[in-house]
C-alpha cells in the first residue's frame, strides 16, 4: 500500500503523530487525527468513491462540507450500517468501517452503468411516462427494477443500538456557525450580557479561515479563530455546540439541531451517540456563511473536479494535494486564492477565467507567479475516463464564430461560478430572499422576526466589513433581546489580499458540450438536457422544473444546484434570473438521525404508562391487564378459570350472587367548591342539580355546546359549597378543559374553585348481595343499611385512621358502594375488603367483566356515546332539565337532535337465545342481501357473553329503534363475511326494575 | 412555537389546548337560532391578526386569549380569558 | 401481606447506594414524603387570602408569578393566577389541610392532595441539564425565581416543579400514577451525568 502518497510532507492542520487507521470497501487505510473522511481518502488516492444516483456514473469527492452530492458513504457493519453519510463530514476515527455505494458488483466495475449510455432513454420526467402501463406491471416489474438500479444505500435491518438524547435550550441570542462572523457575533453578543448558544456543524471553529490564507491580528486567521473559540468556550452563559448541525427553523424562534457527540471522540466522552437539541431563542444570528457554485460544461462530474474551495481547504487544513496538474475554472476573484496556494505548494496551475482580465481585480495577484491563464474563457468538455484528465476550453465570445478549442492537461480541476449565502434557515418558514445581482445568488439581508444575518450568509464576502458588520450583528441581536451591556469589542486588524467580484456566467454559451452529461444536480444525476426538456414542456418555474426533473430533492437538498438551475432556466426563458423565483427551502437542513429525535426513550417506554394505587394487587392476583389510554387496568384474572371467557363469566357470577370488587381509580374525580358551586353545575349539567341535597349523589349527564352527550357520570353533594364529580377515565383532561372553559369564559362572574382530584383517591366498587356485609366490615362512622344509607347517598366514614368517601351508586345493577380513600391507603383498603369478603367469597373483577355486568343492566359507556348520540338517542331524557338553561340545552332542542328517524339505543340478542356470536361494530340491515351504506340502519356498540343469561345479548343502535322491539333485523359484518339474525329488545337484560340494587 | 402564558412565561405549544375564536359569546337561552348557529358553528376563518381561545392544560389551567397571526404564528398579545383575575 | 401496610417508597426497588459516575457533577435523587395542598382564592380575595395564610403558617406567600417561599418545613409556590400550592412533611397531611383551611377562610378553597403526587428531589450541578431532557421550561436564573415553583410538563407527565436553591435543588411533584413511568425515565436521563440514589 503507497502510504498518503497525495499527501504533502508538511502543512495542514492536521496531528501527522497521531496516525488513524480505518477500512474503506474492505480496504485498510491510514490517515491522521484532524482527517475527515473524504481528506483521508483523497490522501490515499481514493477519488473514486461512489456510483451516481441513476447513471452510476464514477463520482469522487467534489466538496468538503454538508454540500457533498457525490461522496457518500455507508458508515458502520454488520447491519447497524447508516447509509449515505457525506464522507466530507465524517471525522476519522479509529477503525472506522465506510464503504461506498450503488455499485454492483464493485465500484470499479459496475455493470449498471450501461444506464449512463441509455441516458437519452432515461430522461427527466421518464418516470411518468415511461411506466404508466399496465398498471400490473408496475409494482411486479418496474418499480423493484428501478430501486435496485436506482437509490443510494441501504440501511442497516439490526436494531440500532446507539444511545441518543434529547434536550431543550434556551438563549437570548442563538449563532449559527461558528466562522468569523459567527465567531464575532457570538462574542459581541456575550459582550452584551446575552446568554449565548454558538454552534456549528464542525469539530473545528473557524470555518473559511480553515480554508483561506489571510491574517488576522498578525497571525493566520486560523490561529486567531481558534484562540478566539477557545476564548469563547470558557465564557460564562455562553455554550459552544461542537459537530452541531442547526437544521431547522421552527415558529417562535424555536430551532432544531443535532449534536453529533461521538464524532467530537473528545476523549473520556460517554455520552450519548447524538443529541438532539430543541433550542428557543429569543433572537438568532444566522452567520453559515455561503457555499460554492460548481461551473456547468460536459463531463463536470467527472472524480478530480471539485470545488475550488474544497480544493483549497483540502490543501490548506489538512495537507492533501489531491493532484499536480490543476486547472482553476472561475468566474470570480475567490478561486484565484486557490490557484495562488496550488502554486504555491508547487502544482501546475492554469487559470481559466471567464472574464476579461481588466474585470478580474484578483488577476494582478499572480501575475508574478508562475500560472498560465485563459481570460475571457469557458470550459466546454471535461474529458478521462477513470477521472479528469484534460478540458477543452473555448473562448466566451461565442457569436464569434471563431472560437477555436484548446486544451489543457489537468488532473485536478477547481471549479467557482460564484458563491451562494447559505441562507435555508432564514427562508425555512417561508421568507424568500431576494435576488441579488452582485453576488448572482438569493439572499435575506433583513430577514425580520428576530432574525439577524452576518457574513457569507449575508452576501458579505470582505474580511474586514464581515467582521466590522458580525460585530454589530450580535451586538444588535442581543440588545432586541434586552441585554444591552457596553463592553467594549476590539475589531481585529485584518490582511486579506483577494477581493471579491463576480460576473455571472452559467454554461458556456457555444453550447458544444454534451448537455446530457452535464451535471446541475449530481446528486440526482439531473443535466441540463434533463432542464431543457422541463422549460421546453412548460415547466420552467424553479418550483416546477424542480418536480419535474427532481433537482434539489436528493439528501443534499439542493445546495450546490438550486442556483445553477436558477441561472439556467432564466436563461432558457430568456428572462431575469430575479424574475422567476425561487425553490422553498424546508427542514431538515441536512438528514437527522431518527434516534436523535426519539431522544433516550426507548421503544418500550416511548409513552409513559399509568398504574392505579392498586397496581401491585392487581399483579399479585395475577391479573391481565389492557391499556385504557395511558392507564394499566386489570382486564380479568387469569386464576378465575381456565381460560378469558371462564374468567370473566366466574367474576360475573360473584357479583351477581355474591360480592365482587373492582378498583374504578382510574374513573375522572373532580372537587368543586365556591358558594357559586351549585349553579356552576347547575349550568354544566343537563340535569337538574340545585335540588340535589348535600348527602346525596345524582347521575350527570354533560352536553356538548351543540346539544351532543358529551360524558356521563356522578355528582355529589359533600357540603353546601362542596362537590364530588366523577366522569369517565378517557375524557377526565376533556372534562377539565371543559369546565375550566365553563368557568372561566362562558360564567367567569360565577365563584367557584375546581380541582381535579383523580390521583388522590383510590376508588374501588363493592358490588353484589354480600356487598353491605363487606363494606360494612370496613367503614367505621356510617350506618350503610338500606333505610339510613339508601341508593344514591353519599357519606364520609373513616378507614381505620384514614378518611373513607362512601357512595352508594351502582353500575352493575346489583346492591354497591363505591369506596374511596387516599391513594396511599389503598392497598390497605384492598387488603381489608379482601379480608372482610373472604367468607363470602368475594373475587375481585375486571374491566371485561365491568362490561359484561353494565351491558346485561344497559347501562351505557364509551361506545354508545361515541360524539354522535344524543340524551334522547340513548333513553336518557329524564335526567334532562326542560327547566333550566345548561351547557347544549338550546342546540340539543333543534330538530335534526330531535328527528324521529335518529338511531335509539336498543337491546339486542340471537332469537331463541342460540350461541350465535354477535361482533360489535356489525351493521344493522332489514335485508342481509341488501348490504350498503345506504341500507345499513344502525350498528352494534357493545356484545358480550352474558354468563347470566347463558348467550350472547348487545346493544345497538337503531333508526327508530325504540319503536321496533321485537322486530328481527340482521347483524351483518362483511369483512368477515358474518351476518347473525337478532331480535330487537329493550336495552335492560335483566332487573328492568332495578330491584337488585335497592335493598 | 412558544406562547407566552401571562402567568407561566413562555411556553411549548404542546402544552397548550386550541379552541379558537375568542370573540364569540354565548346567547341567552332564549336567543333566537341564529344567534345560536353563529356561537357553536360560525366562525371567520382571518388571515392575519386572530384573537383566539387557548387553554394552558399543562400548565396553570388557565384559558387565554391570544392575539396571533394567522399567517406568521406572530403572538402579539396574552391575555387572561377571566377578566376578574 | 404486611408488606402492603404501607405505600412503599418510589425509590425502594433500587439499591440505596445505586450510582454511575461521579454524583459530585451530577445529581442526587431522594423522595420526600410530602403532604400536598392546593389552595385557590375565592371571590377575587388574593390579598387577604394571602394574609390568612401568613398569619397560620407564618411564612409569607409569593405574590409575583412562579415564586415560592420556601423554609426548611414549608414550601407555598404561586403557581397559577389565584393559586397556590403548599408543601409540608407528610406525617401531617391531615393536620396540615386542616391549619390551611383555617387560615384561607372563606378568602379561598381548599384541596387534598397529599396522595395524589409522589416528590421526588432532584439536587446537584447537573440537575437543570436533567431536566432540560424531558421539560422545555426555561429555569436558568435569570428567567426563573429561586424559589421559585410551576406546573408543567416533563415527558408528557405533568408536574409540579419547585426550585428551592441554586445548587439547584428541584422538588419534583410526580402524579402518582405516572410516578413509576417518571423514575423510569429518570434513571434512563441522569445515567450521562452520574447520580446518586438517597433513601430517606
């Protein structure tokens, strides 16, 4: 193995003693520490590193940043592997494993380039065209035909292992990029008294000074931003996010970002692989400075040609001179720095410049060196098979018929059009920038809203007014957010010898190379035929041409082709470039990692769970529990029998013949207090509550505004000014909302103080003929017989030295209290119930079997009032006021609620009560031939096996249904194909008369 | 999005509740239908400036009115829905 | 079944002196028992609800939003527009709502919840870093009282928070039922930091 032979002996800010290893497509390979990736590679020789997107074209490193469209990599093994990672931003590290992509069978040798030689078959758009028929075809044939050929790489199928974590953050001024106008702004802004959060996608800060010669107070600019970061990394309330990526902008100055913690390998770091930060600022300076356009001619994919920033930055930090023969393509003065330093470190440089010389103020800067130049000319045609090898340029003039071709041995070509403020996070709620003629790119400069813009990113590419305006820029950003200190910020004296200018050029305007091979997109592999074809057929809106042909929607998101086909297509149109717009940009900036925004929660605990008091009971019995929303509740207990029905039918059986009990914790509680208290309910509830005398409790019902039930459960009257609601467990945070509303909009004139006391009580039911035996047992301070403690009274007794709340409401039809006491007294409670019981034989029961007794009684629960049933749909009208004005009185009144076809709660069961099973859900059908939306009359809301009766029996509801007692109709079910013939009934199974439950 | 609760400070959207129009006010029982129909279902749909209902359910529990923009999520104003506080 | 004479402590299923790393940097994490009362003015009377309870219990009530007072047997957190949240030990549950319903008089309404939270104590350099993890509420000190109290949310769990002191110490006011889900996710957050398991 030829060791680093592209790497030179000296230079770079690399650490040449501390040599990593790592492995690339199996092969072993060595770089230094401060190495990325793709800086290795090209030190190594690698610049072949992937196959393109859908010609599988030979693609080698053309950037060295988050731009990259060619040079990615799948990074990791043994099926954790994360696929298309842009090797530019991958530090090295100590046995990295990277391999590269799309290419089969190998990277040398890949048999679908053939695709590249169908390329006038494979046009933009083909997608559409091509594969519209038969349909058949397209999910048996061409669809998995296009993925294998088509795509990048594949992820990994293990579970990943990787920890992430997730935080919040908060700042007065946030700094994006931490360059030296990130640098300057986050100084000026901690100056201020500004809590300060800096952070940039790189392990080193410094940004272009990484990549530039220039000199800041008497050293290299590097030198001074890396004491300067330094500086800044100790400073009180402010925070350096290192390997940071900000890539998104949220409403309220709410930003997301990702902390890439491993690739810092900051030694004794135990943390978390990646962490995602929600940051919310009260004010953001985006300083992320400006990335560079490639040149568009033939063949300008091709490995060897990359950026000419990247070449330099290539050079200048890490020492890697990826070719000796270098050719500089340029529209502007910013790539003569890269021509300087190529020869400087001793390459062959040609200058191609596409301006006259007198245009190009940089051109007197080599004059002196030994550089060849080409003013007033473009590159036609990259040419070399395996990677560039020579360009054939040709002069600009093109209406000068005679421009003749020349060509220029190159192995490593720098190309510039220009510089783009990398502005995605200013215009990711919607703001567009504006067209800047000067810079030939879109720019936000005022972008409003607690937004700042600084440097590159801002169009503002001299030294020193970047660093005067970043100053200012963070100085004023932490003012708006009210830290106004005056300390004072030093401006550093700055050398910087290139200026900036540019002229706009965006293909050759001879038109002789081959616009199928030349590249706007790479990425996705989209040319500029590919957007003559979409300008031709209409599409030439940048929004348009860009669904149309694809460009800008691979990883990279555009960066390096959104202003190039921006040029281009204003081109074509013959129209101004600011004339037709601009693409939307939108988050993620770059790709996120899923785990880092799942954060450290697990797939097992990604929600919290809920567990009553009585949890560990419940577990001890052995119970099955189900998820109720968040709540764990016993379902049935698996000891009760050999199997769910048995269990069930066993609990019901208890109840009905001798005692059950069943923990109802999770039931909505709420206190209510006030001197108004009573008309506030009065108000909420649909039924009559000012007579309900303390002592007493009452069944409730709540309407919707719009005359809809809305919840159903009880009310009781403690003291004058004090009551106890329950309601049900899946609406208890509605119900809050809902009487917080009450309270505090529609009657904020009524006194009254709500609590929502669900957590505090532990509440179980008592239930069956033995039920006054074992409550009786228990409670001490209350006489519970019938005559002093009758059906719907309510009482405080006590538990031993606790408070015990005792109701005599009833939900199974049988004699029941409900008993509540202090959570933390619950198990006592359990445990003294149990014992009291154990002579009558007491077993506790589930939520099934809850269902099971409330459904043979025709009580209603959640699948009866579904938010679509009224009081009246459901039988409930005498617990309805026509008295009184409450919460849907006047919307419940109005005759589409009143309509005599509307759906009425029925009983419903098998005729001759045969075993036939009955699926709640079914539709309710006159005629089981005749099965449709518009047949159906109805549906089944709750079936069970009623262990009491000994068959099945439901509840429905039926257009009419009140009217149509013993009438057959059918429960038909056509998924499965089921229709089961039923009898319609009353609702009440058994007791019509409630007798059970009054003695 | 962040919603400065005029108790609570500043706040995560996911701890708040939307219902929207603030400025509709419930009728007398014995206002007409219209009325009625206007309170539960009429609602202007602005683009621009919205003074809107929000419920502070994991916070203070407190209901407010909030002046936002409907087309920038620009809060200019918070406010106690329950004058009396 | 003596074992259920008592609710047991949220923390007794881990070893009392469970930690990683260096609690030092970190946090450590007790629970308290705590009798919890929730009090809400009535009738607008704020001002002499806040004197009543001066009076019984001797300490001064936050007028401002999100402060506290807070004494070594006393915690009274303004956590809401009329509302207050007092914290006392827990052997005193009964005692205590029944000295507070006293003090507040008709000015207000009383609320039992000494049952309904599980109070765990967070305390240690790291512990805002902890919470910043499943809470975007802003407690840097020169945005939050110290003391200072809020309701809010940490993973989907709503919460009672006070920050007693600028150690910080934070008391975590749990929901019971979620009280086991939140330990959950604790254990899972502070492991980065180091922490320390307290048994009371």
């Amino acid at each position: 193995m030829k060791h680093q032979r592209y790497r030179l002996p000296d230079g770079g800010r690399i650490d040449r003693t501390s040599p990593v290893r790592f492995t690339f497509d199996g092969k072993s390979l060595e770089g230094y520490k401060g190495d990325t990736l793709a800086s290795a590679l090209l030190a190594n020789g690698r610049h072949l590193l992937g196959r393109s997107f859908k010609y599988h074209r030979r693609r080698g490193v053309f950037s060295a940043g988050p731009e990259e469209p060619n040079a990615l990599v799948t990074l990791g093994a043994d099926g954790a592997d994360e696929p298309n990672i842009p090797a530019t931003m991958v530090p090295l590290s100590e046995g990295l494993v990277a391999r590269s992509q799309n290419a089969w069978p190998s990277l040398r040798f890949d048999l679908l380039s053939v695709n590249s030689m169908m390329k006038p078959l494979l046009p933009a758009g083909f997608y559409y065209k091509t594969f519209m028929w038969p349909r058949k075809a397209w999910y048996a044939l061409y669809e998995p035909m296009i993925r294998r050929a088509a795509g990048m790489g594949e992820i990994g199928q293990a579970a990943d292992t990787s920890r992430y974590e997730r935080r919040h953050a908060h700042c007065d001024v946030l700094v994006v990029g931490a360059g030296p106008a990130g640098l300057m702004a986050a100084l000026a802004a901690s100056k201020a008294g500004a809590r300060v959060i800096l952070a940039d996608d790189r392990d080193t800060l410094g940004g272009s000074l990484f990549t530039d010669n220039v000199e800041i107070d008497n050293q290299p600019g590097v030198d001074w931003a890396t004491r300067l970061a330094l500086e800044l990394s100790v400073t009180d309330k402010l925070q350096v996010l290192r390997c940071t990526t900000v890539f998104g902008q949220y409403d309220g100055l709410t930003f997301g970002a990702v902390e890439r913690v491993a690739d810092r390998g900051d030694p004794g770091e135990t943390g978390p692989r990646e962490r995602s930060w929600v940051i919310h600022a009260a004010q953001a300076v985006i300083a992320t400075g400006a990335v560079e356009r490639p040149m568009t001619f033939a063949g300008n994919d091709k490995p060897g040609i990359m950026l000419a920033g990247a070449a330099r930055r290539y050079l200048n930090q890490y020492g890697v001179r990826p070719g000796r023969q270098v050719a500089v393509v340029t529209n502007n003065d910013d790539a003569y720095r890269t021509a300087i330093d190529y020869a400087d470190a001793g390459a062959d440089v040609t200058l191609v410049d596409t301006r006259a010389q007198d245009t190009a103020p940089a051109s007197a800067l080599i004059a002196h060196k030994d550089i060849r130049t080409f003013y007033e000319h473009g590159v036609v045609t990259a040419g070399g098979k395996r990677r560039v090898k020579r360009l054939t340029v040709g002069s600009v003039h093109a209406e000068e018929k005679s421009w003749k071709a020349e060509t220029i041995g190159a192995d490593l070509v720098c190309v510039s059009a220009g510089w783009s403020p990398t502005n995605h996070l200013l215009s990711h709620l919607g703001k567009k920038p504006t067209f800047d003629p000067d810079i030939g790119a879109p720019v936000s400069r005022e972008p409003g809203g607690g937004l700042h813009v600084c440097g590159g990113a801002a169009g503002t590419f001299d030294l020193h007014k970047l660093i005067e305006t970043s100053v200012e820029t963070g100085r004023k950003a932490a003012n708006a957010a009210g830290r106004k200190k005056r300390n004072k910020v030093n401006i550093p004296w700055t050398d910087d010898p290139v200026p900036y200018a540019y002229t706009p050029y965006w293909r050759h305007p001879g038109k002789a190379g081959d616009t199928h091979t030349s590249f706007v997109d790479m990425q996705h592999d989209v040319t500029v035929a590919d957007l003559e074809l979409a300008a031709q057929e209409g599409f030439h809106r940048p929004d348009h041409a860009k669904r149309y042909t694809t460009l800008g929607m691979a990883t990279d998101q555009g960066k390096l082709s959104n202003v190039n086909a921006l040029g281009l297509l204003a081109e074509m149109g013959e129209r101004g470039i600011g004339d037709i717009g601009t693409t939307t940009y939108r988050p993620p900036y770059a790709p996120v990692a899923l785990g880092a925004i799942a954060g450290s929660i697990g797939a097992d605990a990604f929600r919290p769970t809920r567990v009553t008091p009585f949890h560990r009971w419940h577990k001890r019995l052995g119970a099955v529990f189900t998820d109720a929303g968040l709540w764990r509740r016993a379902y049935y207990y698996s000891r009760h029998g050999p199997d769910f029905a048995g269990a069930v039918a066993k609990e019901v059986e208890a109840v009905r013949e001798t005692v059950g009990v069943v923990d109802v914790s999770t039931l909505g509680k709420f206190e209510v207090r006030g001197p108004d208290a009573a008309t506030f309910l009065d108000r909420v509830y649909a039924g009559p509550l000012k007579s309900l005398k303390p002592g007493c409790a009452r069944y409730g019902l709540m309407l919707r505004e719009d005359g809809i039930l809305f919840d159903d459960g009880t009310v009781s009257r403690l003291a004058d000014d004090h009551y106890v609601l329950t309601t049900s467990t899946a609406h208890t945070a509605a119900v809050a909302e809902h009487l917080d509303h009450a309270a505090q909009v529609t009657w904020p004139d009524l006194d009254v103080a709500l609590s929502n006391v669900t957590e505090q009580w532990a509440q179980i039911a008592v239930s069956g003929p033995k039920a006054r035996h074992v409550v009786s047992a228990i409670v001490d301070g209350l006489e519970l017989n019938h005559e002093d403690f009758p059906p719907l009274t309510v009482g405080s007794g006590r538990f031993g030295n606790a408070p015990v709340r005792v109701f005599r409401l009833s939900f199974s039809g049988e004699l029941a209290y409900e008993l509540a006491v202090p959570a933390r007294r619950a198990e006592a409670l359990w445990e003294a119930v149990m014992e009291a019981g154990v002579n009558h034989g007491i077993m506790p029961y589930g939520t099934e079997a809850m269902t099971v007794l409330r459904t043979e009684k025709g009580h209603i629960a959640g699948p009866e009032i579904d938010g679509r049933t009224t009081a009246e749909d459901l039988g409930l009208s005498r617990f309805v006021s026509k008295k009184k004005d409450y919460i849907g009185r006047r919307m419940s009144e109005r005759s589409a609620l009143t309509d005599a076809d509307r759906l009425q709660l029925v009983g419903l069961l098998p005729p001759g009560e045969s075993g036939k099973t009955i699926r709640a859900g079914s539709h309710l059908v006159t005629d089981p031939s005749q099965i449709g939306q518009s047949t159906s009359e109805g549906h089944v809301t709750t079936a069970v096996f009623s262990p009491t009766l000994g068959h099945d029996i439901a509840l429905g509801m039926l257009k009419r249904g009140r009217d149509r007692h013993f009438d057959r109709i059918y429960a038909v079910f056509p998924m499965r194909n089921e229709v089961v013939e039923l009898r319609v009934r009353d609702p009440f199974f058994i007791d019509p008369r409630g007798a059970r439950a009054d003695v | 999005m962040r919603i400065p609760c005029p108790w609570c400070g500043k706040r995560s959207r996911d701890e708040f509740r939307y219902l929207g129009d603030a400025n509709v006010k419930r009728p007398a029982a014995d206002a007409d239908d219209k009325a009625w129909v206007d309170y539960v279902y009429m609602r202007d749909n602005p683009a621009g400036p919205h003074r809107e209902l929000w419920y502070h359910a994991a916070g203070c529990h407190s209901w407010l009115v909030v002046t936002r923009d409907t087309t920038t999520h620009e809060i200019t104003d918070v406010a106690l829905a329950d004058a009396k506080s | 079944m003596s074992d259920f004479e008592d609710a047991p402590s949220l923390l007794s299923r881990l070893i009392d002196t469970e930690q990683t790393g260096s609690a030092e940097h970190g946090v450590i994490i007790s629970e308290r028992a705590c009798a919890l009362v929730q009090v809400k003015a009535l009738g607008g009377k704020r001002t002499q609800l806040r004197a009543g309870l001066k009076k019984l219990l001797g300490e001064v009530a936050p007028n401002k939003p999100l402060h506290a007072t807070v004494t070594e047997r006393l915690t009274i957190a303004a956590v809401g527009p009329d509302e207050f949240w007092c914290i006392a030990p827990g052997e005193e549950a009964e005692a205590f709502i029944e000295q507070v319903t006293k003090a507040v008089g008709p000015m207000g309404a009383v609320f039992q919840h000494s049952d309904a939270r599980r109070v765990l104590t967070l305390s240690g350099t790291a512990a805002e870093t902890v919470l910043s993890s499943g809470c975007s509420v802003d407690f840097d000190a020169s945005v939050f009282p110290v003391p200072g109290g809020c309701l809010t949310v940490i993973e989907m769990i709503s919460v009672l928070v006070v920050k007693r002191d600028t150690v910080p110490t934070f008391d975590i006011a749990v929901p019971n039922s979620y009280a086991e889900s939140f330990l959950d996710w604790l254990l899972i957050v502070v492991r980065d930091y180091g922490y320390r398991i307290q048994q009371a």
